[in-house]
C-alpha cells in the first residue's frame, strides 16, 4: 500500500469525525463534534489560501494520511503556528518552594503548580491520530516527522520555540484523576463535558474560575498527584518519538488531564535541522530509506520512499508524490 500526508479540505470531515470518534477522550484537537470539526477545516483552508508570508501569526494547518490505493484517510495531524493569541495558552508549571525551620533544624521542599501563560508565542504540533486498523509499518512515524518537514519548508510561519501536548493519564471511564483532583472542584464540570466545552469554545473558562494562587501537590489524591506529568499509555511511544526529535519535558503539564508539554527550539528539532533540499535529478529503483517532502501550502506532499546519489527518487514515491525530474525536494533518513 502506499500513503501521502496532504493538506486536509472540506471533504474530510466524515473520516476526520469516524476518526474523532475512536479517540477515546482527552484528545482536545480533535473533538467528535462535527461543527468544531468543520470549523477547524475552515481555518485551515484560510491558512492555505494565505499564500507565501513571512510575519507569523495565529495559524492553523491540518493534514491527513491518505491511502492512494484506496483514497481512504487513515490518519491526521496539525500545526499551530502560534499559540495564545486568539486566548491565553494555559499551562500549569511544576516548581518548588524550600523551606527551612531553625528551631525543627529541618528543611521542606514543597512541590506547587503555577497557572501560567510561558508558552504562549511558541507553536504547536499537535492533533495526531492513526487510525487503529494502520498502526503499522512506521505510519506513525510519517504523520509525526512529515510536520517538521512542513515547518521547514515555511519556516517564517512559525515560532522560535515549539510544544507538543501529550494526552494524561484517562481511566477506564473516560474520566481524568488529575481534574478530578484538582479542577473539578472548582468547575463543577466532569471531565468529559470540560474537554468538550473547551475543544469548542476555548479555554479561557480557566481563566475566569481557576484559582490565581499556586497549588500544593501534596494537598491533591494520591491518584491527581501520580498522574502529573505522565502521559497516557498509548501516548508512550510519541513521547519517545518527540524525544528523538529533541523535545524535552521542561515541567510543564496540561491543565486538564496533567499530561506532560514537551517542547524544543524549532531549529533544533532534528527532522527540521538536518533535512535537506534537492531538485530530482533522475527516477530508478533504489536508494536509502527516507521521508520524502515536495510542494508548498496546500500542495504540500509528503511520503517514504528512497533517495539516491544525487538525489536520484524511486518511481513508486515519485508517483505518490507527483514529482518528475527537475522538481524541489526536501528528504530526511527514515
């Protein structure tokens, strides 16, 4: 089988909502609410149609993993170009207060959880899911790295720094320990209607009912406090791929599920930094195993394939690709 990252359109919506369905929760950028669903597409046709710019600005890019054989979408990601501009990006900050007591001749460190806006301006990879019935052959991988290929080949759309949220820790019902050890006793709200209410609307709920003051972990559930900074068990394997792209947790969490933020400077991400360009000089067989990037904006493309010795492409990705002899590249090893 062979499949492409494309630049998402209004024709998308079904598989996008069959996929939003399958998520399980927690998964904020891409809500099982077809209205929200379309509105995202909307603002990414706009971010497409913009053409070439260099100023950054509060942007959205949505793509998708298509099946070429079949025409199915079997997976999608995006990008924010940047975050908090349209309303305060929030995020919860791990630090510590140490304390000392001459007269208990004892020292206390006490773990506490700011409200905070520090990211706000860096932008954001975010929204990825594979399909179930894909999740092999390294598809995962093709929907991740393809983003920085993006970010690359429009580099002035986007931040100096960059963050990837990952999904906390959800129970088998679908509810989060960390909000409801912590936030839900201010809202009133479960979990679920909370992160449906703000894939809708926007978080600045938190803002308006959120305590302002710091947090002491020791005062939350035993559970609330073992899932700050964990992600979901299915989120393990991103967390290693960010990792090897060279994001770090910085302590830094989700305000809703606790999950971890891990975030990089954008021109040290790895598949950004050490890609390179070409112009295709010939098609045949062989080749090192790579991604391989071509087009701008909307007519941007993305699949494996094979590069050789000066930057020879095989016929199979050239066609999923659309690309010929004498077309621009950008490739990294897989």
């Amino acid at each position: 089988m062979s499949f492409v990252i494309r630049a998402a359109h209004e024709g998308d919506l079904q598989p996008l909502y069959e996929m939003a369905k399958l998520t399980g929760g927690g998964f904020t950028n891409l809500p099982p609410e077809k209205p929200a669903l379309r509105a995202k597409l909307e603002r990414s046709a706009e971010a497409f149609a913009r053409g070439d710019v260099d100023d950054p600005r509060d942007e959205l890019f949505v793509l998708v993993l298509e099946n070429t054989e079949t025409g199915e979408v079997r997976g999608t990601c995006q990008l924010f170009t940047m975050v908090g501009q349209r309303w305060p990006f929030y995020s919860y900050r791990i630090g510590t207060l140490t304390q000392h007591s001459q007269e208990l001749a004892r020292t206390f460190k006490a773990e506490m959880l700011t409200l905070s806006t520090d990211l706000e301006g860096a932008s954001e990879v975010g929204g990825l899911f594979l399909h179930p019935g894909e999740r092999a052959g390294g598809l995962g991988l093709l929907l991740a790295r393809s983003r920085y290929l993006f970010i690359r080949a429009h580099r002035a759309r986007f931040g100096n720094r960059i963050l990837a949220e990952l999904r906390g820790v959800i129970d088998e019902a679908g509810g989060s320990p960390f909000w409801d050890g912590l936030a839900g006793k201010f809202f009133g709200m479960t979990f679920q209607e909370a992160d449906q209410f703000n894939a809708v609307h926007g978080n600045q709920f938190i803002a308006d009912l959120m305590p302002k003051h710091p947090i002491y972990t020791a005062m939350l559930s035993e559970t609330a406090r073992a899932a700050i900074g964990m992600p979901h068990p299915s989120g393990r394997a991103a967390m290693r791929m960010l990792e090897n792209e060279g994001f770090a947790f910085e302590r830094y969490i989700d305000i809703f599920d606790g999950g971890p933020t891990m975030t990089a400077m954008t021109d040290g991400v790895r598949s950004i930094r050490d890609a390179r360009e070409g112009m295709v000089s010939a098609l045949n067989g062989g080749g090192e195993d790579a991604l391989i990037a071509t087009g701008r904006l909307a007519d941007f493309r993305c699949a494996y394939g094979k590069i050789g010795k000066g930057v020879t492409l095989d016929e199979a990705s050239a066609a999923v690709l659309g690309v010929k002899p004498g077309d621009s590249v950008s490739y990294i090893a897989r």
